[in-house]
C-alpha cells in the first residue's frame, strides 16, 4: 500500500491545513483512493472554496424560477406547464491543452448537465476568448476550438445558434471556452440528482470507464506554467455519437418513472456524481468497484473514481425496475450495470476484489469543503473619459471603416457557420443578430438566448464591468422582444490568492447582484474557474453571463436589420459620449484606460420595458442596441443586415467621435413606419423616455450628414473579412 | 399517401423530416428504426440527415450495411421513390443505390448555411413544383459534401439528365465561390438511372415556412406529396 507522505498530499493539491481536516474527519491516515476523493471533491473546481462566500449573495428567486444553482442546471417555468432548463460551463484549461477535445467534451459536459435534468436540449452557445489575434498561438486554438464545439454540437442535432468571441492578449496563456446549453422539459417531469430509497439499485449507464482525464478537476484549479503541454493526458476524448444515443435512452428512461435520482459524471466522475447524491439525500452509497464497465484492464480502485471518462450517467432506479431500464440501454447499444444500492450509513463504501477500497463519512466529505474568506482588495476607480479628454480625428469614415473591420467588432461568420445552427427546425434568428431565438417546438413560444460579457469594462472597474455584463444580455434579449428572465454565470477569473485578482471577482459579483436585482432578472445556475493565469499574469475578469427570455408570441420578434426604405430611424436612450474603455478608444488611439461606460439599471429598466412595450404592439420594425463601438457601429451594423443604407443627422453638441463611438449604455436604434412614429413618441412621451428621430432608411450607402457617407457593400467587405484573412494566415490550421 | 423515415443511431434530422412530410401529407410517416428488417407498406421512403453511427469509419458506411437498408435498397429496385438527404445521400452511395461518393468538403470544414440551387433536369415526380432552371433555396449543413465520381460516371451523369440540383449563384451562375463544398460540376443532388431515387446534401425540410427564413423546402414536399398521391 502507497504510503501518503507529505509529497503526495501536496501533489494532491491540498494544503497542510486541509490535510489535517482530513485526518481529523477520518481520524486515520486515508489511502491513496481516499485522498484522491478529498482532493477532487475539496479542488476550488468542484468546492467553490474561495468563490462561495460571495456567490451566495446574488439573487437567485422570482416566481418564475423553478430551481436555481445546486443542481445540475437551473430551471425556469416558461408556462403552459413547460419549463427551459439552461447551464454555461467553463472548459478554459483543457482546451488550452488540447483544444479541439477540450472544447468539444465541454460541450457534451453541459449538453448532460442539461439533458441529466429531463430536458431536451434545443440550443447551445459558446463565449470564446482568445489572445491577441497576432500571437503565434492564436489561429490554431481558434480553429481547433471551433472545430470541436462544431465536432460534438454538430453530431448531437442540438442547433449551436450563437455566443460571442473577444480576442485580447490578456488570454495569450489561458484561453476561455465557455459553453452553454438550453433545454426543454415539461415541469411535471423535471429529474434531481438526490439519492433516496434504502437498498434501491445504483445504476451506472453510458461509456466504459477508462484512465483519461483523471486529475481535470485539479489541474483545472491549479495555475499554468510551461509545463503546462504535459497535461496533455489529463485531458478527455469526447464521442458525441455515444453521447446522443446517452441522450436518447435516458429521455426513454425519463418517460417512465423508474428513476429516483440522476447525475452525470462531469469533473471528478463517479466521485462527484456519487458524492452528490448521497449527499443530497443525506444517505450512504455502497458501490462494488468490479462492476464499473472498464475499457482497460488493471484499473485501480483510484483510477476508477477519478477518471472522467465521458458520456457516463449515475442513477438510482427504483426498486424492481433495472430490467426494464437495462433494455433500453441495451437497444441504444450502451452498458449498463448496477453498480451499488443506497444504504442508511450515511457512508460512501467501495469495495473491490472482495476488499474495501475507500470507507468514508459522505456529509463531512461533502459539506465540510473548505470555505475561504480571501482577502481581496478594491480596484481603484478609473477616471471617466469625455470627447473633449479624446484628440478628434480626421476622417471619421475611415474610423468607422476600421471598427467595423477591428477584432472585436468584426463578424463571427467564419465560426459560426461551422456550427450546424438550424437543425431541429426551430431557429427563427441565426447567428449574427442580438440575441438567438429559437421556437419552442409547436407552439408560439420561442426562447431568446444570448452571452455577453464586456471583460476590459471588468478589468477597468470589476462592478461596473460585471452589471454591464448583466445589462448587455438583458438588453439583447429585450431588442429581440423577448422578456429576459433569467441568467447563468460562468466566472472566469485569475488566482484568488491574490488580492487584487478576489477584488476583481468580488466588484464583479457586486456589480452583478445591482443588476440581477434591478432588472428582476436572477441568477439560477452557474459555474466558477479560477487559476486562468500563466506564470503569474492573469486573465482580465471575465463573468461570461448568458441571459435567457420568452417571447409569447414569436410573430412580434424584431431582428436588427433595417427593413423598408422609409422607415424612421430613432435613438431611443441619451448619448453621453464617454469614450474610456471605449473600441474606438483602443483601435484609434491605442489606449485601454479610462472608466467604462456608466451603467444606470434604472433607466436600462425603463427603456427596456418601453422598447418591449413598443414591439408586443407591433410598432417596430428593427431594434439594436448599442454596444461594442457605440452608435456608429450599430446603424452600420443594421444597414449590413438589411443590406440597405440609411440618412442620419445627428443633432447633439457632443463632439462627433463622442456621438458615434462612446459605447452608451441603455440604448438603443429602433426603426419605425412613418405612419407609426407619432405613437411611439406618444408613449415615451407619457413615460418621460427619451426618443429621438436621426434619420431614414434607403439608398445604398450609410450617410451621416457632415460626418461619412459609405456604401453599405464597403462597410459589409471590410465587417465580413477580418477573421477569414486572420484564419487563412499560415499556422491558423 | 404513406411514408417511412429511416432512423439510424445518431440520425438527426429525423424529426425536421417528419415535420415537413406531416406538414404536406396531414398525416405523420412511420419512423422505422434501423434494426427492423422489414418496411412498413409506404409510398415513399426517406433517409434523414445526421451522423449514423457517428460518422465512424466513414460517413453512411456502417448505416449502409444496416438490416434496414437491403429492404430498402429492394423497395427502390421495385420502384419505390426514395428520397435521400445529406447524410441519407451518403449511405445512398455507399449502398451503391446513387453512383460516386461524398468526399470531405474542399475547405476542409463544416459548413453550415443557406445555398441557391439551380433546378437541372426535369423529374416530374421530385422536383415538378419547380420551373426547370428556377433557383431554390436550401440550407447545407456537413461536413463530407463534396461531390466525387469519375470522369466518364460524371459524363453519364450529366448526359442522362441524372444531375438534380447543381450550386448556382442567386442569379443561376455555375461558379467556384457559390459551390460551398468543391463538388464537381457543382453537383448538390442526383438521381439514379430510373429517376426514383433522388439524393442532395441540401435539406429542404429546413425551409418550410417564412419565420425559418424561406419556403422553397414546403414547395418541395408538396409537390412530391401531390405528385405520389
């Protein structure tokens, strides 16, 4: 028997403090199986030990809310006893090692955290991020991560309709993958994972266990260095054929009530998934290790509970019903193998080989996680930037040329049409637009989905940055006509260890709580991954949200394209022409300073409700809201989807280059029917909202009087080719 | 009129397909799974997009082999119409039913969007809806579309009025940028000799109403639906 020294526990990755908890709860020395269970289920991925304390201060109830975090996915009631069911995961660390498998077994990671719940998943997303376009690296993890969402989403039919991509040499040494998935189930029907029952059968489904991916959970909380490549091994394979036929049996399975209790097994397999149902039941589990299907010989009793194998669930049936539940499997030509039985010891016990391979107290394991206050520290407020603070430049229609043509703006097209986003026939709004939308399959309903995050807001000042993050998904959503109810976290952040970095998760979280409770738009699951740092540099913070709503009636949704020549264009909202932090800012002058935009929830409530009000009246023909490259970018953007110019007259004493690139929040450009824009003034009127007519749609070229005229063809080239030249550099393969 | 969908392990698009074919029929097909060796009594056989067998070994090779598929490559021999979408079109081929084969697409990626298809040869019963050099719209979504067979089978082909769908511009051009996946001749469906036996990588069973973007693919299945009955 290995001998655990001091060595061992620390390459285990806990601490002198944490072992010695682990002593005291066991009260002996564990073995080796034992401390690899502590060390998985006490890593920051799978205890939230640093992130706890502040993640339980954000608001995660409305009426509307079924289940928030704590479960594989939250859950929300859409009506008409339907519910969607949606989750975004982090895969940073895997997919900087091997980024085609990384990103494609965090997608069927989330796909099951979803489809564990009883739904069928109907979308997903991805917020990518990725070094500076230019950095050696960059082109070939793009590729390979597209590549692999595309590989896994593709295969499973489930439509992947959307998501966003930044590009920042912050992320040079830690790449962020973040992948969301929405599902659909009935609320009479909906699966939890606490285990219950004495003596029901614990059954194991899906793929053989094999020795890939033991350990994910802890490198995935531990920081890179150079030697980083040799995780390679740690890294799992996916096979999303065997993950749709995994998809299929259990919603067979779901259809009967044979099932007590489900989990997948994500990070930290058979561990985590046992753990957790036991726990949450506040029951014991007995496993026989023998009868865990295995793909290799030898297995340890070690290698076994923490490998992570995918494309495996964990069950518990009700008693007398494996027979039933095994010719399922068996026609979906997966293995099935009862595995153990619940047992009143509030123990986990393995045996194998006739032996005991791990004895250990469940709650203490589970609920005695480490929790830590880390210190942190406040960023310090940056200074707010106006137009007079910014030089003026010459030509502002070569400046809104290279906006349209700069990383962050340009389109995402090369990415997602590699996504299969139209299969299962619901898509009614395809990549490119504010927010998906996507049917609720035969019936009116139809979910509008979007991610958003804006991380040098974060960097620049954590709380703003992280309402912001918040605000953008709600006001995607709204542009849409959809009613944002509400959102999933993935938070993405450096080593908590470090002050400064706590102080940013800290501000983000506090700007997150302002605006979940402003917008009454909750919080109901989530994900944290903390270490994104290599050799001591760490990521910007990055709280990717991805923001769900419900359009009643999806023949009121607004796209952004420009429709009729006509149409009034309006500026609903103020412009205030802060320009710190702004794309202009960084793509013109080359600078990255200043304060974000200001964030005022109060006024992204009112014009956001106004704006919804207008479309269920069927008042507006396009609706966007301004964002990355503030106004300027937003008419561009609507006259390239429209394909279809317009004339603007700005009339404001904002200096020109404040007016058109300071990125305002809680705005909008809407279009209007002349016959209809009296009554849609009418009632901002009444509300005290302020709307301003800028303009008309027609002819062929994007005019701003006194500023730009360009064709809508040039501004449409310079917008589609960026990432196609970048992904056609040599290397980018 | 009756209709049988094919549904192999990991097909799917065979619940879009049997949306479109209950939206034109106003009644639902069967859906025959892979493992059955008999066919339900049908007027029409349809084998949906998807990834069979996860694409191992090669994309329809294993699915071409299924217990399923001798019925119905028997069916087609007898004359039942059959109809073969995206990954359908592959186990066509590898079952020997349509002729070449469908190789990795030129880029090298999956490609996922809308294409303007020219309408080639006039098949009463699959495409009579359409004007013969009409432009239809359809969306493409794989990975392995590209078009392959040998010069004097391509000849043949095209000879024959065997060629279905070819990729076009908007305006009915035969060019390299409106082929979305390097196939030859621009070549997006076949018929076998007979005419019974159409396969395409474009679905049209994902363009059946205005809120989905277009309405060519209901065009499509009416007429096949009004042509069979």
């Amino acid at each position: 028997m290995t001998e655990i020294t001091k060595d061992i526990v620390a390459e285990h990755g806990l601490t002198e403090d944490e072992y010695a908890d682990v002593l005291s709860i066991l009260g002996r020395t564990p073995n080796l199986t034992e401390l690899g269970i502590f060390s998985v289920m006490w890593s920051e991925h799978c205890s939230y030990k640093s992130s706890k304390k502040w993640l339980k201060t954000l608001p995660t109830e409305a009426p509307w809310v079924i289940c928030g975090p704590g479960e594989n996915a939250g859950v929300i009631d859409i009506g008409d006893g339907q519910a969607a069911i949606f989750k975004m995961e982090s895969h940073n660390h895997p997919s900087f090692i091997e980024p085609y498998q990384g990103a494609a077994t965090g997608v069927g990671g989330i796909m099951r955290d979803v489809f564990t719940m009883g739904a069928r998943p109907i979308a997903n997303m991805n917020a990518l991020r990725f070094g500076r376009p230019d950095h050696p690296k960059t082109g070939h993890l793009v590729s390979g991560v597209v590549a692999g969402i595309a590989g896994y989403g593709n295969c499973m039919g489930v439509p992947t309709v959307g998501g966003e991509t930044n590009f920042h040499a912050s992320y040079d040494g830690n790449i962020l993958v973040n992948a969301m998935t929405v599902g659909l189930a009935d609320t009479d029907n909906i699966f939890y994972s606490a285990a219950a029952g004495i003596g029901n059968p614990v059954v194991y489904v899906g793929s053989k266990t094999g020795r890939d991916g033991i350990h994910g959970a802890t490198m995935a909380s531990a920081e890179f260095d150079d030697d980083s490549e040799e995780k390679r091994p740690t890294v799992q394979v996916g096979d999303p054929f065997t993950e749709k036929l995994l998809l299929e049996a259990c919603l067979e399975l779901m259809a009967t009530d044979a099932i007590v209790a489900i989990q997948d097994m994500g990070a930290a397999g058979l561990t985590s998934s046992s753990f957790e149902m036991a726990d949450k039941g506040g029951v014991g589990i007995e496993l026989n290790l023998d009868h865990v299907p295995m793909r290799e010989e030898g297995m340890t009793p070690y290698e076994i509970m923490l490998s992570e194998s995918q494309e495996r669930m964990l069950m518990v049936l009700k008693p007398g019903r494996e027979e039933e539940a095994r010719k399922i499997f068996e026609k979906w030509e997966l293995d099935f193998s009862v595995i153990g039985k619940v047992t009143d010891t509030g123990r986990m016990v393995l045996t194998m080989n006739g032996e005991i391979a791990a004895d250990l107290p469940v709650a203490p394991l589970a609920d005695a996680a480490p929790e830590y206050d880390r210190p942190w520290i406040k960023t310090p407020p940056p200074t707010i930037l106006k137009g007079e603070d910014v030089p003026e430049p010459n030509d502002l229609g070569d400046v809104l040329l290279k906006l349209m043509g700069s990383s962050e703006i340009a389109s995402r097209k090369w990415i997602w049409e590699q996504y299969d986003h139209m299969v299962m026939g619901d898509t009614i709004q395809r990549p490119g637009g504010d927010a998906a939308v996507v049917r609720v399959h035969g019936t009116k309903k139809a979910l509008a989905i979007t991610t958003d995050c804006t991380p040098r807001y974060c960097y620049a000042d954590p709380e703003m940055g992280g309402a912001q993050a918040v605000a953008e998904t709600w006001r995607n959503i709204t542009a849409t006509g959809g009613k944002p109810l509400a959102i999933t976290d993935c938070m993405n952040f450096g080593n908590p260890q470090r002050p400064e970095i706590m102080g940013q998760f800290v501000g983000c979280i506090n700007g997150m709580r302002r605006a979940c409770t402003a917008l009454d738009y909750p919080v109901i699951s989530g994900n944290v991954s903390l270490y994104n740092e290599t050799n001591g540099t760490g990521i910007y913070p990055t709280p990717a949200i991805g923001g769900v709503g419900l359009l009643a009636d999806y023949s009121k949704m607004t796209t952004l394209a420009f429709k009729s020549e006509g149409d009034v264009v309006m500026l609903l909202g103020d412009l205030t022409g802060e320009l710190g932090q702004t794309i202009y800012l960084r793509e013109i002058e080359g600078r990255e300073d200043g304060a974000p935009p200001t964030v005022d929830l109060e006024k992204e409530r009112k014009h956001g409700d106004y704006l919804r009000e207008m479309i269920e009246k069927g008042l507006i023909t396009a609706a966007h809201d301004i964002s990355d490259g503030g106004l300027g970018v937003a008419l561009a953007e609507m006259a390239i989807a429209g394909n279809v110019g317009a004339e603007i007259l700005l009339d404001t004493a904002l200096p020109s280059h404040a007016a058109l690139f300071a990125e305002n929040q809680a705005c909008y450009v809407i279009t209007v029917k002349p016959d209809n824009v009296e009554m849609v003034r009418g009632f901002a009127l009444a509300e005290d909202i302020p709307l301003h007519i800028i303009g008309t749609i027609g002819h062929t070229d994007l005019k701003i009087d006194g500023v730009l005229t360009i064709s809508v063809s040039r501004l449409k080239n310079v917008h589609a080719n960026w990432l196609p030249d970048l992904m056609s550099r040599p290397g980018s393969e | 009129m009756k209709a049988a969908v094919i549904v192999f392990p990991a097909s799917n698009c065979d619940r879009d397909l049997k949306v479109a074919l209950t939206h034109s029929m106003g009644r639902e097909p069967d859906m025959v799974w892979h493992g059955d060796s008999e066919l339900p009594d049908t007027d029409l056989i349809a084998i949906p997009g998807g990834f069979s067998y996860g694409d191992y070994l090669r994309a329809g090779a294993m699915a071409a082999n299924s217990p399923i598929m001798r019925e119905v490559v028997k069916k087609a021999e007898s004359g039942t119409p059959v109809l073969a979408i995206c990954n359908g079109f592959q186990i066509a081929t590898e079952t020997g039913m349509l002729p070449g084969a469908l190789l990795r697409n030129a880029g090298q990626k999956f490609v996922c969007r809308d294409v303007d298809l020219l309408i080639t040869s006039q098949n009463e019963r699959f495409v009579g809806g359409f004007e013969q050099g009409e432009v239809v719209r359809f969306p493409v979504a794989h990975h392995d579309g590209n078009f392959y067979a040998d010069d004097d089978k391509l000849n043949e082909l095209e000879a024959e009025g065997q060629v279905a769908f070819r990729y076009v511009t908007p305006d009915g051009e035969q060019t390299d940028e409106a082929n979305p996946n390097g196939s030859r001749n621009n070549i997006a469906g076949i018929y076998n000799k007979v005419g019974n036996v159409l396969g395409l990588m474009p679905h049209p069973e994902r363009l059946i109403s205005d809120e989905l973007g277009g309405t060519d693919g209901k065009r499509f299945f009416d007429h096949l639906v009004n042509s069979i009955v």
